[in-house]
C-alpha cells in the first residue's frame, strides 16, 4: 500500500513537472558545487552505498551538506543518511544498529566512533493521518518527492546520492545557501503552528549560518513565539542546549533576546522585569567562554549554561529580600529552578549541579577561610569559582573578593 501511495503521488508530482505547474528537482555533481568526496567520512558512505546495493535508495541528507556549501566552508558536526528503507529494514541491514524514538522513529547506526542517524522518507500527512495523532503523522512514510517538502528549510532539503555523484535539490536550496538566505518550505505561519520548535531552530541556523531569515519568517516568529510553551519540556531542553553548545552560543543568545524567546523559555525575565542591557557584559564573557570550550573540543556543562542563563532571575529575587542569610539564599535557589522548569525540563540531577554553582556564589561572597584543596580540585567547583569570576568583572563589588580567592591559590579553569 505505502509503495503504491508513493508512486501515485511521484506520477502526479512529475506530471505537474511536465505541465509547468511547478519545477523539476535540479540536479548537480559535486564536482560542480566544489565538493569532493574527500568532504565526507568514508563511514557515511559506506552506509549509504550499502543500503542502495541492497536495492533500496538512500541519500546523504541536510545539515552537512548545507554546512559544506557555505562560505567560508563550516565543518559538518555530523551526516544523517535518508532511505526509502523502512527503520526495520535498515535494522536488519545494519544487525549492530537500534532503532530510536517516539514522535519520529530512526535507526542510530554505528560508524567506527560516531553515530549516523538513518530515517525514513517522510510522507504528506492527510486529514486521517491528523485525525489519528501527532504520533501517528510524524511516521507516516512517503518518498523523495514528499519528504524534501516535509523539511523545515530549504537549505537542509538538499540530498547527495553517493552513487551518481550528485547532489539533487527540490526547494531552491543550493541558491538560498550562496546568497545566505534561511527560507522556510511553505508558509512560515502553518510550519511554525504544526510544530514550534521551527521556532528555535530557525534562530539556532541563523545564528550558526549568518543566513538571513526572510521578513514574513521574522513577523511570524513574534506571532508564534508564545506556541513554545505548549511544546514538551524535554524537546525545548534539548533544543536549548543545542543552541548554546555548538560554538555560536553568544550569537544565539543575541537572536533569543531580539525576537524576546528568553522571556518565553524562563518566565521570570518577563515576570520581573528584568532589563536584560544591564547584563549583556556578563552574558558575553560567559558565552565566549562557552563558545572556547567548544573550539577546544571540551564537553559542554550543562549546569554552567543553566546557572549564567538564570542567574540575573536569582540576582533580582536576592535584590528582592531585605536580608539575606544563608537561609533565605537556599529558599530562593529552590524558587528560581522549580518556577524556572516550568517551560524548559530542568532534571532533578541538574538543578542539584545548578544549585551547587549557585550554592558557592554564596560562599565565595561570604566565607573567610580557604576550602579544602581537594574541594578545589573538584569541576564543579571550578564551575563555581568561574561564574563568581565573571560576575567579578561585570560587579566591582565583587573584585577584592575573587582577587582575595586568587591569592588563596584558586585559579580559572
């Protein structure tokens, strides 16, 4: 049946082609585009070579190629390969691989050290797929024809067929990337009511491509942006780490304060007023760090991001309190992270890392005497005294003190 759908709708696709209602697919070798496949891991490759040897088609797909195309080059992060195969099939192609996900099944597929993720070709949804569930319409399966314009941007609808050497574009794509454009497929207003998230992902690309986003993209987003908070919590902590751990986190931070999402995300930037001009000196010394930490190959901490993100929220509410003892500052801690998760998941063990960092703000504004050299040796504490230096710089009343510190023997990662 899904073999049959799909060819009724690649006849009535390519008839449309015929008849000039809309344009053919444009197809380029890579050699044109300036690609070799010296580009591109031999594992990703193979994988795709493997699964059209076994009849079925497969495609380099998305973010890697749209990375290699632009100016200057960026380095893809990783490959993701799309297949008519369904997630079983490519299972049993690839015995070592699992099958993942609720909203959309993919198979993960083990390449040397990395992880290739391997779909399926997404399908139009129909009145009865709406009908069924969102669960039920993400997994509807189609062909090219129909998964190129279930894509969120055009440039990453572009598909690279190992085989022939080419890289085929649906939506424009390979035009928008040379003149930096970020151009939503269909109506901006539809794409972000069906799912959100476009939302910041559309800020997560422009902020890692330059791209420009286009005006109706730009006015829909602040018409939309309230829907992020109908998201699940667990899809809008992934996406915001996503946003800050990719080596870009000081420009994403710029475009989540221009179109006003922070406020959306953490409710206590709108609820108390906060004027987020008097801590983008703070902001930008922690983000470049950030950013550092990933040109270093260093893993992201997550409790890091999460205590500079809310902590002019924890600033304002100590601001709030006529006297603060220890007391008080673990009550409003406590405050902060469980009013603070109420729109982005903050787990249980992290908010216990948050509190930690936060915990040794406390410390380090207050304690007279040297910790311990083995808690000084300790990550987390090194976190701690890290934020405490950055509020140093952006807070002359906190200067003396880490300089204090400093001559105690505590150092910056």
């Amino acid at each position: 049946m899904r073999y049959l759908r799909n060819q009724i709708y690649c006849g009535i696709f390519y008839t449309g082609v015929y008849f000039g209602l809309w344009s053919a697919p444009s197809r380029h070798t890579i050699k044109s585009l300036g690609l070799s496949t010296r580009d591109f891991s031999t594992d990703i490759l193979k994988i795709a070579l493997s699964l059209q040897e076994k009849g079925y088609e497969a495609y380099i797909v998305g973010g890697c190629l749209r990375d290699l195309l632009s100016k200057p080059k960026i380095k893809p992060k990783d490959f993701d390969v799309v297949t008519s195969a369904l997630p079983d099939q490519v299972k049993k192609a690839f015995p070592r691989s699992r099958i993942i996900g609720k909203r959309f099944r993919i198979v993960h597929v083990p390449a040397g050290r990395d992880i290739v993720e391997v779909s399926t070709f997404r399908g139009r949804s129909s009145w009865f797929a709406n009908w069924r569930g969102t669960r039920y319409k993400n997994n509807i399966y189609g062909g090219i024809e129909q998964d190129a314009w279930r894509r969120d941007f055009s440039c990453n609808a572009l598909y690279y067929d190992v085989k022939k050497g080419e890289v085929v574009d649906f939506t424009g794509g390979i035009a928008d990337i040379k003149a930096k454009r970020l151009c939503i497929i269909g109506k901006p207003e539809k794409r972000f009511k069906d799912d959100p998230v476009r939302i910041l992902r559309a800020l997560r690309f422009t902020a890692k491509t330059g791209f420009v986003l286009d005006q109706e993209a730009k006015d829909q987003i602040q018409k939309k942006k309230g829907l992020l908070r109908e998201v699940s919590k667990d899809r809008l902590l992934l996406e915001v780490v996503k946003l800050f751990s990719q080596g870009h986190s000081k420009k994403s931070f710029q475009v989540l304060k221009e179109f006003g999402c922070l406020q959306i995300l953490f409710l206590g930037y709108d609820r108390l007023g906060i004027n987020l001009g008097h801590y983008m000196s703070f902001f930008a010394l922690a983000l470049n760090h950030i950013d550092q930490q990933y040109h270093q190959k260093k893993r992201l901490s997550s409790s890091f991001l999460f205590s500079v993100l809310l902590w002019p929220i924890l600033e304002m509410h100590k601001k709030k309190q006529k006297s603060l003892n220890l007391f008080h500052y673990k009550k409003i801690v406590h405050r902060v992270l469980k009013f603070e998760s109420r729109y982005v998941a903050i787990p249980k063990k992290l908010q216990e890392a948050i509190k930690e960092l936060w915990m040794l703000q406390y410390a380090f504004e207050t304690k007279a005497v040297p910790f311990s050299q083995e808690r000084m040796r300790q990550t987390r504490f090194q976190y701690g005294y890290l934020l405490f230096t950055l509020r140093a710089r952006n807070d002359e009343l906190l200067t003396d003190k880490a300089l204090l510190w400093q001559d105690m023997g505590l150092k910056n990662q």
